[in-house]
C-alpha cells in the first residue's frame, strides 16, 4: 500500500472496490499475493490487527479472494492447535472478523511435492472496519 502500483492496476482496483461494496466494509490495507506454483504456501499467523494496537483500532474484519489454482485456507485455535480447512477456488472470496484473527490463525496450507503443479494463484486481501455488533466484554 506503500507504493503506488495501485494506480496502475485496474482490475485489482475494481476487485478492492467490489470487496467494499459487498460486505460494506471501510477498507484501509490490501495486499496481492502471488503464489507462482504449488510450491509457495503461507504459515500459520495472525494478522497485524491482532497484535498491534493502531491496526485493531481500525481494522476488525478480513477478507481474501483467490483467483486461480484451488488452495486450502486453514485455521488453526491458538491453544487446542486444532484445525479447521476449506477449499479456496478459482473465484471465491472468505471473510472473518476481529475474534477469529485474536483467537484463531490462519495460512495457506502446502501442498505435498507428489502433487505438485505448475499452476498458480493470486489471492487479493483487504483489511479494514466493518460496523458490527460487539459482544459484552
């Protein structure tokens, strides 16, 4: 977001403003990974929102839409390390909010080599505020 790529990128843009329109969401970081093959996938983490505190000021809700090769978005519960995946193909969007980035991380799980393909995916990513109804604390 540092740069100024963005400008160049129609198709990127309209897919960042399509994610806002949808789920009505005040955007304020994106990123676009490109997963060249197989091969790259992301480990487990949380996203800066919940372990910095300027971030949760302002970002609540996460959304990722992936393009290309189907892949595996995995959550993983910060202290019984169970698992939870789902398929992530060509086209498809997900979406969490402030709770499951605190108590959950989550990644892109790899693939074993025996299936490797030369296929690659793009995912695009959009952090922002999303007004929503906040439990009791």
């Amino acid at each position: 977001d540092k740069t100024n790529w963005k400008q160049k990128c129609p198709t990127f843009n309209m897919v960042i403003n399509s994610i806002a329109t949808y789920f009505d969401m005040d955007i304020k970081a994106t990123r676009c990974n490109w997963y060249q093959d197989s091969s790259d996938w992301k480990p487990f983490h949380h996203d800066a929102s919940a372990v910095k505190e300027d971030k949760a000021k302002v970002q609540n809700m996460t959304v990722g839409v992936s393009f290309g090769k189907t892949r595996e978005i995995a959550f993983q519960e910060n202290n019984s390390k169970r698992m939870v995946s789902f398929p992530c193909p060509n086209g498809s969007a997900y979406a969490f909010c402030r709770d499951i980035n605190v108590n959950w991380k989550h990644g892109i799980l790899p693939i074993h080599p025996d299936n490797f393909s030369q296929e690659g995916r793009i995912s695009i990513i959009a952090w922002g505020w999303k007004n929503q109804s906040e439990p009791p604390k």
